[in-house]
C-alpha cells in the first residue's frame, strides 16, 4: 500500500492540498544529478522564521541521494538534493514536501 500513500502525495501536490503537518509543497522534476553533484529548489512557506527546523520528503525513493531543507530566508524553504553515490541519478516527476522538524 505504499505506492497508494505515494500516489495520494502527488495529487495533494499537484492540486495543492495541503494535508495536515505539511507546510509546503510544489511538484518538482529535479534535473539529472551527477555523482558529488548538488541542485536545490525553494517553497514558499508563509510566516516562517530563520532558525525554524524543517525537513523535506520526496514522493519516491531517493535512489542513494539525500535531501534535506532548511529555512533560508524569511517565509522561504531552500530543499537540497546531493548525490554521495558513484553515479548519476535522476528521480521522477513528483511532489517535495516540507514538514516540520
């Protein structure tokens, strides 16, 4: 039933659902990602302070990356995407969500 709660994660994005807990959240089709390679994309969030912890959630499995968030201005959230592993990756069209931390 995991791909059901994934599924519902894209639509909630796409149609801009916000469901309880999410902050923010936008469709995103992150670009490939070469090996040592980072990329990042903001979400507004409103009222938001600096110093607040945030954490991002990817809609489908991060094939050995990692993605992390952080408030870097007031009401905005920057999500990065790094890529430790040997290889170039690139993940599929779906929705970034950030949660409270």
């Amino acid at each position: 039933m995991g791909w059901l709660k994934d599924r519902i994660k894209f639509l909630d994005a796409k149609f801009n659902y916000l469901d309880h807990g999410v902050l923010a959240q936008k469709m995103w089709n992150p670009p490939m990602l070469v090996s040592g390679g980072t990329q990042t994309t903001t979400l507004p969030v409103a009222g938001i302070a600096m110093g607040t912890k945030v954490l991002a959630d990817f809609g489908l499995p991060l094939q050995g990356t990692k993605m992390t968030a952080a408030v870097t201005s007031v009401g905005v959230v920057t999500v990065t995407h790094t890529n430790p592993t040997s290889g170039t990756v690139k993940l599929d069209y779906t929705a970034v969500r950030v949660l409270p931390g």
